[in-house]
C-alpha cells in the first residue's frame, strides 16, 4: 500500500493520491467502480477482500451489481490514513481490472423523523423495521442495505397523516410477528389483509408484509433458501471469507449466463447479528431486485441454481434476514412529482405501465412509488410532513443536482449552500440535499 496519509475529511479526502474517485458519505470513504458483468464486479470483490486479509484489515461493505461495484469503507465521520491507503489500493486493483471509478454517480439515501417524543419514536422503528440504534438518535439496517433514519426535535405539533410513508416487506413469520409485537406495546394497527399499517404515537406509518402464512415463497420445490418480499433474496451467512467470495463468483457467473441482473451484497457481521445464534464472518445477500423475479421467468432456474451451490459449500440460508424497504409519496399530481423525484435522484422510471416506481439505474437506493391524494385534501397538502428524505451526494455534484431538482419544478426551502439545501418538490415534499460536512444532528 502507499505510505499513510494524515487524517481527513469530506472533500479533501479526494485530493489525497491514489482517491481521485473516491468521495466521503454518511461519513464513510465510498467509491463506485463501473463493470461490464458481475463476473468482472466479482473480480473487484475478491481483489478487496485479498487486500483486507492481507493488511488485517475488516471487509468493507461491497455491492456488486453487473453494472459495477460500490465500495464503502469505514464507518467514522473521520477517515484515517488506513482508510486512505485502504482506498487508494483499491484503485489500483480496479485500475488492473480495467474499472473506472465514476464518483458522479454516488448518494446515500437516508429518512429523516421529526419528532416531539424522539425516544418513543425511536423505540417504534427499531422494532418496526429491525434496525440497530446508532449514535444520536439513528438507527441502520443491520445490514446497511436500506435507508437509514435519523431523528430531530419538532417544535410544534403536524397532526395529520404524511403524504409520505414506508413499506417493510420481511419474511412472513418476521412481518407477522412484528405486527403483533407493537400492537402488544400499543401501537395503532390498521389490518388490511395481506398487510397491516402500523402508526408510531405521533402517526407515522409503516405497511408491514406480508401477513398471510406461506405468501412469502415460491409454490415449487428446492428452492426453500429464498424469500419473495417484493425482490426475492436469499440471505447467506459464511464462517470465512473465502466462502463468500466462492458463492459470490459462482452467482455471478450463474446470473452472467442467464443474461439477466443479481444484485450480490458482501457484509461483515455484525456482532449478535444473526438471531439464529451462528457466528459468521461475512454476510452474502442475493437479490433479484423489486418484482423481477414475477417479471422473468428465468429467474425461478436461476435461484434454484444459486441455492444449489451456496449448499454445496455448506451454507445455511437465514431467511429471517431477508427484507425490502421502499418509499410511498402522495400527490394530488403524480406525474409531475414523479419527474421531480426522477431528476433529483437521478433515478429511473419503471417501463411497467400500471405502476408508478421509480428506481436507482444502478440498484442501490430504495425504490420509491406513487399514489394519489384527493386534490381536495387540502390540510394535509399543506401540513408539513414529519417525514423527508435526506440524499447525502459528493462535493463536486451537489451544486448540479440542486439545478436539476429546479429544473424539474422543486423549490429551494432552505439554502445553506454550499453544504445543505432543503428542496420541496412541486406539492411541497422535501429532500434534504447535504455534503458530509452537513451531516449533524438535531436540526429541525
């Protein structure tokens, strides 16, 4: 590796040598290598994980895609010099690899609560989605694949619905379970059949699915490994890092040959993280992507063939950790604020003509969908919602992206360039567009 840098942050960690195409967010170095399959993302994969091994280093978080692989290392709001050496071998080894590094493409989407009761709050969503608690007041997805929420004081009471809300799709005993463990604690449940909307004490929502016994997994045999909450995933827990990296090649190299996407997720275990006692090292998730699986037939063989091999070298899935989280807005014009979304995200609309999501090109942020509101409904059209999106983008694009979300009829509400923004879309849903530099907590 190259001699140690000093200590840095935010945009002078890209100054560094050896991390041009690396950028800090959510406090943590984090590049994106683009890739012409996943077999070559998984080339990349097992080059970071050699280098980890070697330096005794703990394996970053890895999302390979066959577009490219994100990388993201560390997990302070300080990168040290180990971190910068870390990340400037890694170029090397994508550089070898023929992947280029395009940080243009990065954000890190995360939900922000306003809250007078932030404890009880709290308190609600770690159980509602089976998050951790972080420091001040956040809480993270065990496996830091879904957005993370952070929590701020609210002055005053907004006592109408949101227009905003989530949905957790967990495996069916862990949706089902969850729904009767709040209910229990006193939360508002609404049941509708297939899933139930779950409120906190100051009325934001959750729709937690699915709820029906069996509603979770394929009709057909050999194929108990994986579980279909709206992507069907596979959740594998490994004793080394050699067998993750074997699974993630051969998954690569099954879902290569059957022309179609995987998305292929490596994560360090957390301690305690896996309820069913075992103590992997590494963590390998396995998913389609929303509705594909339904979509392509050839999905269903290539599942199969995936559980074949991940058996094969002696690996137990742990269905209990599979899970899918999107974002519903609201809007009386839905077109409209569905191109705004599209703009600011830099997402992709769904080609399905009887649905209204829209989608990270590359996969790796939360779908969000659509739905209308009575135009008549006045109060909780303007009420502010308690609920908003915070996209956390590199210092170099932020600026780009704010005039984008104008262009595509959003509205300035806050300016406090050139670290943070607060945009409206054009019914006055908000995004929190920040560099890292801007991430503190308890704003209001």
């Amino acid at each position: 590796m190259a001699p140690s840098t000093p200590s840095t942050t935010d945009d002078a960690f890209p100054d560094l040598s050896g991390t041009e195409g690396w950028r800090v967010l959510g406090g943590r170095a984090t590049a994106w290598f683009a890739a012409g399959s996943h077999s070559d993302a998984a080339l990349l994969s097992r080059a970071v994980s050699e280098l980890c091994g070697g330096a005794g280093l703990a394996l970053p978080d890895l999302d390979l895609r066959s577009t490219g692989v994100r990388v993201r290392l560390g997990s302070d709001a300080t990168v040290s010099a180990a971190v910068a050496d870390l990340a400037s071998a890694i170029s090397d080894a994508a550089r070898r690899l023929g992947l280029e590094p395009r940080p243009g493409v990065l954000q890190e989407l995360g939900l922000r609560i306003d809250t007078r009761q932030v404890e009880t709050v709290t308190a609600f969503w770690e159980s509602a989605l089976g998050y951790q608690r972080q420091a001040q007041h956040g809480l993270a997805d065990p496996l830091r694949r879904h957005p993370p929420l952070r929590f701020q004081q609210m002055d005053a009471p907004r006592p109408l619905r949101n227009r905003l809300h989530l949905d957790s799709v967990a495996a069916q005993p862990v949706a089902s379970g969850t729904v009767d463990c709040l209910a229990s604690a006193g939360a508002l449940v609404a049941h509708h059949g297939y899933y139930a909307t779950v409120a906190d004490a100051e009325g934001n929502e959750v729709d937690l699915l699915p709820l029906p016994a069996d509603t979770d997994r394929w009709d057909v045999p050999d194929i108990d490994d994986w579980r279909l909450v709206f992507s069907a995933v596979a959740v594998y827990p490994t004793a080394t890092i050699e067998q993750a990296d074997r699974l993630v090649t051969v998954a690569a190299e099954i879902a290569d040959r059957a022309g179609i996407s995987l998305l292929l997720d490596v994560r360090r275990a957390a301690p305690g993280g896996d309820p069913a006692g075992r103590t992997p090292q590494t963590v390998v998730v396995l998913d389609t992507g929303k509705d594909r699986w339904e979509m392509d037939e050839r999905y269903l063989p290539l599942c199969r063939r995936v559980q074949q091999e991940a058996r094969s070298l002696g690996l137990t899935a742990a269905p209990e950790r599979a899970r899918f989280v999107q974002v519903g807005i609201e809007a009386a014009d839905v077109p409209a604020t569905r191109s705004f979304w599209q703009a600011v995200l830099g997402y992709e609309a769904d080609p399905r003509s009887d649905v209204t999501d829209i989608v990270d090109p590359n996969r790796l942020g939360p779908v969000l969908f659509f739905q209308p509101l009575d135009p008549d409904d006045t109060a909780r059209r303007t009420q502010r919602n308690r609920l908003h999106l915070e996209a956390a983008v590199p210092h170099d694009v932020a600026d780009a992206k704010v005039s984008t979300a104008l262009r595509a009829g959003g509205t300035v509400v806050r300016d406090d360039s050139p670290t943070r923004w607060t945009l409206a879309d054009p019914e006055g849903n908000e995004i929190d567009v920040v560099v890292d530099a801007a991430r503190e907590e308890g704003r209001a």
